[in-house]
C-alpha cells in the first residue's frame, strides 16, 4: 500500500460547508431578532469571510479575530447595531450542531480502514470537534489537528509539523492530504513535501499553477488511489 496516512480536511471535503453556514447564519441572525438576515446580508458576509480566511492563510490574522472581524465589517457595512463578538460566539456555537456530509465521506472512511486517518483543518478547535463528533464519522479519526491549537493554519509548514509529531509521522512519502482547496490544503502538502489529492467535485479550474499529485470528483475516486502506484 502507497499511502498508510491520510489527512482529511473538513469544510467541503468531508462536510458540506455551504449547508452548514447558511443554516447556522439563519440560527444566530434569528436569535437577535433579524429573521431574514441570513437572507438579506449572506452574499455580503461570504464575500467579506472569503477575504479574511485569504488572509489567515497568508498570516495575516489570526483565527479569533477573523471570527469577530467579518461580522464587524458586515454590520458596519449594513449599519446594524449588532455586537459582534456576541454575534459571533451565537454563529459558532449553532455552526457546531450543523452536520452535513459529503456524497461519499462515510463510505469512503469506512472502506479506507486499513489506514491511518486523521484530520487537518484550520476551523475552530471547537466547532469542527463538535461537528465530527456528532457525525457518523466520530470514531474514525486517530486525531483531529486544527489550526487553532497548532497556532499554524494550512498552507504553514508548521501545522504539517504539529501533525505529523502528534501521528509520529516520520516517512513524508507515506501520508497523503485530500482536500478541496488548493491554495489551504493542495499547497500546504506541496509545501510540506508531501502528495496531495485535490477533491473538485464542482470541477473547478486550475489557474493557480498549483499542481496536485491527484485530482479527483468525487471522494470515493480515492479508493482507486490509495494503494495505487502514482502515475
């Protein structure tokens, strides 16, 4: 077998984000008394969100103040007398109860049993926890790595080292990260020196000359991979 290792990311690879935000957007914007604000200011929040979590990538904020900032910037845009890191803490909180998998995230986990899994992520410790923990996935991982507690996020090297000692990964060549983003999770392993799969179920295009071992469509593809010799 090629790959012993393999390290999931989370949001949009083995659950859907998409769901869960705007579900958990609704809940939080509800509780203070805004019943179509989730509505009204998502294309706005995902616009201002996307940017931030850029800049997280690129260490240019942290994960605690990306938390609070897009809802800052949202509301000041919006002019909604909104506190935000009140706000913040109700989206996170319901964001941990949304638990959406991916089209095959069960069946692929379950028939990949003789490997290593793990999780890599840069969500919050608590919210991804939760999130796999009341999921049919909870007892499948050995250990679920987040950028939170590494105080690296994905693409640093840093994390990859926070993992690999804490799975006492010692062979690079063995491991494998799958996951939907390639500037996060594809360019992360290839910084690291590891294989990557790149998950493109929407078969998005590649223009960031970021090139990854595998490109698969769906994420039971991978089990033609693991174990294959790469071509």
């Amino acid at each position: 077998m090629k790959y012993e290792i393999i390290l999931f990311d989370v949001d949009d690879t083995l659950l859907d984000f998409g769901i869960s935000e705007k579900k958990a957007l609704h809940e939080a914007f509800l509780e203070f008394g805004l019943p179509t604000g989730a509505e009204d200011y998502v294309v706005g929040y995902q616009e201002i969100s996307r940017g931030l979590w850029r800049d997280l990538e690129q260490g240019l904020i942290d994960l605690t103040e990306l938390g609070v900032e897009r809802f800052k910037r949202l509301f000041l845009k919006h002019g909604l007398d909104i506190h935000a890191d009140s706000f913040s803490r109700a989206y996170l909180g319901y964001l941990g109860k949304e638990i959406h998998l991916m089209p095959g995230a069960v069946e692929v986990c379950e028939k990949l049993g003789g490997c290593r899994l793990a999780i890599i992520t840069n969500g919050f410790t608590s919210v991804q926890t939760a999130r796999i923990g009341g999921s049919p996935l909870r007892h499948t991982f050995e250990h679920l790595i987040a950028s939170q507690e590494a105080g690296f996020q994905k693409p640093d090297k840093g994390i990859f080292d926070y993992a690999f000692s804490k799975l006492k990964i010692t062979d690079k060549s063995k491991a494998l990260i799958v996951g939907d983003s390639l500037t996060s999770d594809i360019q992360g392993g290839l910084n690291y020196g590891m294989d990557t799969c790149w998950y493109n179920p929407h078969q998005k295009d590649n223009n960031l000359g970021i090139k990854p071992t595998y490109e698969i469509r769906k994420l039971t593809d991978l089990l033609g991979i693991i174990g294959s010799k790469q071509v």
